[in-house]
C-alpha cells in the first residue's frame, strides 16, 4: 500500500489512493476504465499500469466520473517502466514510484553474492537518494515519492532487485527534500501538496514502514521528523 502525507498533517495521514491498481485487464469496452469502489479520498484514483488503458480526452472523462458519482473525480498515473508524461495518457498528474525510474549504481559486484544462481541486481540506496535530491521538477504536476530499503527475493527469488547500504538518515533526508520541493511549487493547489512513500507494508518487495525488530519504529519517526511542522500561530488558528 502507497501511503501519501500532506504538508501540514500529522505523518501517515490516511490519504492513500482509493486503489492503487497494478492493471488494466478488467476494464469496460466502452472506455477502458473500470468502475471504482467506495473512495477514501473523494474523487482520487492511482492507476500502476495507465499505459494499459485507452486514453481519453476531457469531455470523455467528465462524462465517465459522472457516471461514477464522482464529477471530481482526479487521476494519477505512476511512473512504472516508462510512463513519462500524464497528460499524454489524459491522467491529471503523474506520481513516481521508486525503485522504478530512479538512476541505479549497481554494487553487486561488491556485495559478495553466495548464491550461484543469483541474476539480480544489488543498487546503491544512498547512491539514488543523492541522484533523486537533483532531479528537476517537469512541467506537468507530479507527485514526489520516497521509499524505504528494498529486497524483493521473496518475490524473484534468485533474480531479484534489492537497494543496499540503506540508511535511515538518507531516507529522511530524500522526503524531507520532497516536502520542501512540493511546498514551493506554486503550481499545486493547496490539496495538491502531498508525497508518497513506497510503501506502509509491501513485505513481498521488502520495503515497509511498519515498525519491525531490527528498527523499531524508526521508519515512522524519520517520516515524522522529514515532514514540515505547523507552528504555533498555524495550531492556534
């Protein structure tokens, strides 16, 4: 699950995606969409795979939300494989979705791999974080993202994908950044202003912000500490 904070709300505040859908498969032959179930944030929808449906135009979609019960309805399509551009896709903004697109420095070498089957790839954590404090902001809206140390044997097996030299302070660092870039773009609306961390259990792709035994709680309170603090005149109003 993608978990999503605001510039001034308390860590973790549930405005997940509704659905973050990895397909397109089960769509309607009409249009290409499937029909949402009940929303946790009005109108919000994360698409993993947009490139998979038909793209439409404006009058398209107004009429497709309409039909929703949804005349807000606001789409977003993460940056999986190649997915660039939003507006290409009529999608309203993009969101990143790392370890996908992010600049890799592979370690593996370096790593002493026991296993003889093994044809993954073992990146350098602080390596991305350095590459991803650089990157420019696009000229579409795009919703900034941070994750967490990454390992995804479980799924892969002897072919997985996995960060190495992870370090809490270089996490903090990476979202603390993406909240100060968000807060001075002055091309997202107030309820625009959200980053995403990937993710609050994805225990599959080892990467999550629940508390374990190696860290504690350590993953929520560096979130906690990378995101800005409402002042006291901001509380008292």
């Amino acid at each position: 699950m993608l978990t999503a904070a605001s510039k001034l709300s308390p860590p973790l505040l549930p405005r997940t995606a509704r659905r973050f859908r990895n397909s397109a498969k089960k769509r309607d032959p009409k249009r290409g969409w499937e029909k949402p179930g009940q929303s946790n944030r009005q109108g919000f929808e994360a698409i993993g795979r947009a490139d998979e449906f038909k793209p439409f135009d404006p009058p398209a979609k107004a009429e497709e939300a309409q039909s929703w019960g949804e005349p807000d309805l606001y789409l977003i399509a993460a940056q999986t494989f190649d997915i660039g551009d939003p507006e290409k896709l009529g999608f309203d903004a993009a969101m990143e979705f790392p370890p996908h697109q992010v600049k890799r420095t592979d370690i593996t070498d370096e790593m002493g791999i026991y296993n003889p089957e093994f044809t993954g790839a073992v990146l350098d954590y602080r390596a991305v974080v350095e590459a991803e404090l650089q990157k420019p902001e696009p000229r579409y809206k795009l919703f900034r993202s941070s994750t967490l140390s990454w390992d995804n044997t479980a799924r892969n097996q002897d072919a997985p994908r996995i960060m190495g030299r992870f370090a809490i302070d270089a996490y903090k660092r990476w979202t603390e950044h993406l909240c100060r870039q968000v807060r001075a773009q002055e091309k997202y609306s107030a309820d625009e202003k959200i980053v995403f961390v990937n993710a609050w259990n994805e225990w599959a792709e080892g990467t999550h912000l629940e508390p374990d035994r190696r860290y504690g709680f350590a993953y929520l309170q560096a979130t906690y500490d990378a995101l800005p603090k409402k002042s006291a005149s901001q509380i008292n109003t």
